[in-house]
C-alpha cells in the first residue's frame, strides 16, 4: 500500500496537467469563436435560441421589456435562459438577474410595477 | 512608504492578479486566519477598484454598463468597511456577526464582478468567480 502511493499522486499530478491543457485549449477556442462572431455585423435573429449570446444581462432584459411588459424576475429568467444568455455556472441566474435589475433601476431604465417590486417595466420618464 | 500603483486593464489580468478568498467555516477562527482572510480580501478589492477606475471613463454615460461598474465599485468600498470591522482579537459571537457581514458584502461584490465580466468576457465568468 505504501508502494502505490507515490504511483497514485504521479497519478493525480498527471490527470491534473492533462485537464488543465485541456481547459487552456478550450478557454482560447472559445476565445477564437467569439472573435469570430464578432467579426459579423448584425443581430442575430430575435426567434433564435442564441439571440441573447451577445448582449449583456441588462440589455437583454431591456429588451425584452421592450416587448413584453411589465415582468416578473422569474420570467425574466425563463426568457434569458431561453435566449441564450451566458450566466455561468457558479452565480445563480436568480441572483444574476435580480442584480441587474437593480441596476437598471437605479439609473432609471425600468422601474418597479408594483409596491411589492415583483414586476419590473420600462421607465416612463426618459 | 512606497505605495505601488495597480494596473489591471482586462478581466484576464483581475484573474491573474487577485487571490481565492475562502470564508472559515469553523466555530474556532485563529488571529492568523483573520489577518490572512483581510489580507487577501484588500488585495482583492485593490484590484477590482483597479479595473473599474480603468474601464469607468470609457463607459457610455448613462448605460446599464456604467451603472454596473458603479455598482461594483460601491460593493468594493462596503466591503473596504465591513473588512475594517473586523479584528485579529477575534473572541465571541458579535465578531463572529462582522464575519458574516463581511462574507455577505464580499458576495455581493464577487456578483457585481459576474455582472461586469457577463458584459465584457463572457467566457470567463467562472473563472473570475471561482479566482474570488
């Protein structure tokens, strides 16, 4: 057993080095793809499953509001996901959204729809 | 006192320059653990103030993009204030309430960085809050 050891972190070590080349390749393919796709003018279509790939949480709940108002943060968070939009995998969606919401609020952009602030519209005011 | 000034100009560089900050979840916290734990915390911050004071100028006025660094950058300055809070003489449960707000605001500053990478990296988003 005190034999298999050292064999058993040799192992380890090299899986590591393995899943870390692997990672690195990865994170400059996706880097190459995004480049590409930004190399192209232009929306991508408002029916497609990627629509939100390229905007920011705050643009697309803007618009989104723009179509349909006002929302609930769960909805908001059902049209995202449905979108496309990037959230990774360690911060929630929840918290992503409500955060952003609350930016949007404080500068103005949308506003609460009701007392209880379970529904957000865009602002009236400009 | 030389004080050496940041230059953190793209998330890559927050990643490489900021240190995982893990919050002790045992009852017992030494005063090495809390000098460490501030350490990392204000080297984290410096870097986030950094990256922000670097991006805030070019920002489109009045965008969601502005108020996210905005954001940020007050999340930082919570943090700065919570982190003083804390002492090394760490004893008894009103220090162990700093430590969770501390924990609290410092979350809230890892999302806000989320928020700021969402819009100009999307792909490493979980690296940076994983290297939070």
């Amino acid at each position: 057993m005190a034999k298999q050891q050292p064999k058993a972190v040799q192992k380890r070590e090299k899986t590591l080095g393995y899943l870390a080349g692997e990672y690195r390749e990865s994170l400059e393919y996706t880097a190459e793809l995004k480049r590409a796709i930004d190399g192209f003018r232009g929306n991508i279509p408002p029916n497609s499953p990627y629509r939100y790939l390229r905007s920011e949480v705050g643009g697309a709940i803007l618009t989104t509001l723009e179509s349909k108002s006002p929302q609930t943060i769960p909805q908001l968070i059902k049209e995202l996901q449905s979108g496309g939009c990037v959230f990774g995998a360690v911060k929630t969606p929840q918290e992503i959204v409500t955060k952003a919401v609350k930016a949007l609020v404080a500068i103005g952009k949308v506003e609460w729809a009701d007392q209880a602030k379970s529904q957000v519209r865009l602002s009236k005011s400009p | 006192m030389v004080f050496k000034q940041i230059s953190v100009t793209s998330i890559a560089e927050v990643i490489h320059n900021v240190q995982q900050v893990e919050f002790p979840t045992d009852h017992f916290i030494s005063s090495q653990e809390i000098v460490e734990l501030k350490r990392k915390i204000k080297q984290n911050c410096d870097v986030m103030i950094a990256y922000a004071q670097h991006v805030l100028p070019v920002a489109a006025k009045g965008s969601y993009h502005e108020a996210i660094l905005r954001q940020l950058r007050q999340d930082v300055m919570l943090v700065r204030a919570e982190c003083g809070k804390v002492n090394a003489n760490f004893a008894g449960a009103k220090h162990r309430s700093k430590l969770t707000q501390l924990h609290a605001a410092y979350e809230e500053m890892r999302l806000a960085a989320v928020l700021v990478c969402q819009g100009a990296e999307p792909e490493l988003i979980d690296s940076l809050a994983v290297a939070l």
